[in-house]
C-alpha cells in the first residue's frame, strides 16, 4: 500500500480535537509550551507553537483509529546519519543540543545552548542560532559549529540592526541559508530571508508577513513555511505556504489554523510533513492537493509534534509527549514501529532532525 493509500484510508477514521478538550492551563507540558510559545513570538515570528498536553482520550480515540489492520512481521534496518535534539528549559527559554545514532545509542552532549539546531546538507558540521552573542547592540544571528559542538563560527555579514535572523534551514548544495526574520520593535522587516552560508551576506528577501521556520525543498528551488496572522483560530496555528526561492509564485498549500510550526520537506520533494492541531502528523503535497494524516501508530495517552524524515524518506522522528514529558521516538512512514529512542526522565526533549548519512 502506497503512502497515498495509507494516508486516505486513515482519513476516514480520524477524530479532530476540539479545543473544550485540552489539558488545564496548570498542567506541566502546556506549561512548557506556552513559554515555548512566547519565546517564538517575541523571537521569531509572532507565532506560537501551541501544542496540546497529551494525556487526553479523544487522542487516544484518534490513535486507535489509525492503527494498520496489520503488523510488519520483520523490521528494516534503521537509515544511517545521525539525530540531533534539544533539551528545552522553560525557564531559560533555550535548549541544551544533543545528537544521538538513529537507534537512540550513543548519546553526545554538545554543550550548546540554543533556541535552534539543525544539520548542514552534508552532515559534517550543523548550524544554530547564535543566542549567546544576541544583545541590545547585536540583533541574533546564525552561526556554525561543528558536530561535536566545538569551533563556533558567526554568520554576522549581514550588519542591518534591526534585523534578527533566527530558525530555518540550509540549502542541499551548502550554499545558502534560509531564515525567519524579525523585530518585535519593527514589525515591517518580519518575513523569510535568504543569506550566503558561508558568512551570513548577500541578504535577500522572500517574503513579507509573520512568517517563521522555512524550509528548502530538496532541489533548492522553493521553500515552504508557516504564516500567522490575528484572529485564526486556535491560538498559535497557522497556513502553510511555498515560495520560489527567488521569491515569486507565493500560495498556500493548507487552510488557515489546521498547521503549527515545524514542517518538514520528504526527501523526495513530493509531500510535506506538518503537525495539524493538535499532535496529529499529516503530510500534503507542494502544491496543497491530497492533505491527509499519517497512520501513525502512537502509546496509549501519547500524541507527537515536530515532525521531521529521515534521510532516506522511511522514517520519520518527532518529539513524544506523554504527561509532562517529552521524548525522541521515530516511526515507518505507513504508521507501524514506534520507537522511543530517546527518554530521560524529567526531561522536555525536543526539536529532532534526521542528518544525512555522511554524518
């Protein structure tokens, strides 16, 4: 059965949440993402990462209702590179950054506190934003490091104060960067920009809107994010929309409200992967047609979010929440082999991304 096929045949099952069932306000994940949420808006882009806190039944009504009719009866082998994820500390509004083997092994700290990571196309070394230089008289900026944290180096060409470049992606030939722009202060420079990778110049501009977290699609031609604005219901939530990369041929590809932020592009370039409100994978093509949920099979009493694939399009790897945790679990696109990879007690583990196997 095809992704297609899987995707329409859960459809038909799917309950959407409504917003009378979310967790109390004092419950300790919500807890964590409205302070997550706040950090974006003041930081980013003016838009929320809202979340629902999991332990609900309707999720869990929702996951059993996607579970395949069938078990695998063998399990393939994981794909190479390496994961790199956040510990997120509410109180610091930043994440400590490690990277783990796809199978949770090998757990490195690379003693880096950030609010973003993510790896460069080539899997040697990773990008984040610079928040340790971030100040009254140095707007944010992104910076490279290598893969075990050491050697940073600032990407702070672009000298314009009032703008601050914070979360985004790289191109798959290494030579751009594509970040969301912002200032709290000058709402009129929000929007997505492009910078040279190699020192953080040659700014260009793509977009003008409260628009955050974009992503290249794999061929570098066209970049996709999430947009807000007022009033769209529920709080935090968004459309997504794809630009060239040049910045013509601007359109929404999903409804207003049904996407939060962290979309990720298949390897393949034919389908995004967004998180619909609240917790529920769901993929769709680049060009908004066949928007469907992906059948994954989730613990009872758990939902996901930040969705990312793997290198090779067979996985996917999202944070798992559970109660007032949050873990690293990855699963095969048609739904089946949950697995929690990575889970320390206590922890808000956060924000994956799937390296390239040269990693």
């Amino acid at each position: 059965m095809t992704l297609d096929d899987l995707g329409r045949h859960a459809a038909r099952g799917v309950h959407r949440v409504t917003a009378p069932e979310l967790a109390p306000a004092g419950d300790p994940l919500e807890r964590f993402e409205r302070v997550r949420t706040r950090k974006r808006r003041n930081q980013r882009i003016g838009v929320a990462v809202l979340v629902v806190s999991i332990a609900l039944p309707a999720i869990a009504f929702a996951v059993r209702a996607l579970r395949p009719t069938s078990v695998p009866v063998a399990t393939p082998s994981l794909s190479g590179g390496r994961i790199v994820f956040g510990v997120w500390h509410p109180g610091l509004q930043m994440a400590d950054w490690f990277t783990s083997e796809p199978d949770g092994s090998d757990v490195t700290d690379l003693h880096v506190r950030a609010t973003c990571a993510a790896w460069s196309p080539t899997g040697n070394s990773m990008w984040i934003t610079n928040d340790a230089a971030w100040g009254p008289d140095q707007p944010l900026r992104p910076a490279i490091i290598r893969t075990d944290g050491s050697d940073l180096r600032a990407l702070d060409a672009t000298k314009d104060p009032d703008l601050n470049l914070g979360c985004g992606d790289a191109s798959s030939d290494g030579q751009r960067l594509v970040l969301e722009g912002f200032n709290d202060a000058k709402r009129s420079v929000d929007g997505i920009y492009s910078v040279r990778a190699t020192d953080g110049g040659d700014l260009f501009r793509l977009t003008h809107g409260h628009d955050g977290y974009p992503q290249y699609s794999p061929d570098d031609s066209q970049v996709v994010f999430l947009r807000s604005k007022t009033g769209i219901i529920p709080d935090g939530a968004g459309a997504l929309f794809v630009v060239n990369a040049d910045g013509t041929g601007l359109h929404r590809i999903t409804p207003w409200g049904d996407s939060f932020l962290e979309q990720s592009w298949s390897p393949d370039g034919q389908w995004i992967l967004f998180q619909k409100p609240y917790g529920q994978p769901y993929v769709v093509h680049p060009d908004g047609t066949d928007m469907h949920p992906l059948p994954v099979t989730l613990p009872a009493g758990a939902g996901a979010r930040q969705f990312a694939w793997s290198p090779d399009g067979s996985w996917i790897v999202f944070s798992l929440n559970r109660g007032d945790e949050a873990s690293i679990a990855i699963a095969r696109t048609d739904g089946s082999d949950v697995r929690v990879i990575v889970d320390e007690p206590g922890k808000l583990e956060s924000d994956p991304h799937w390296g390239s196997p040269s990693g």
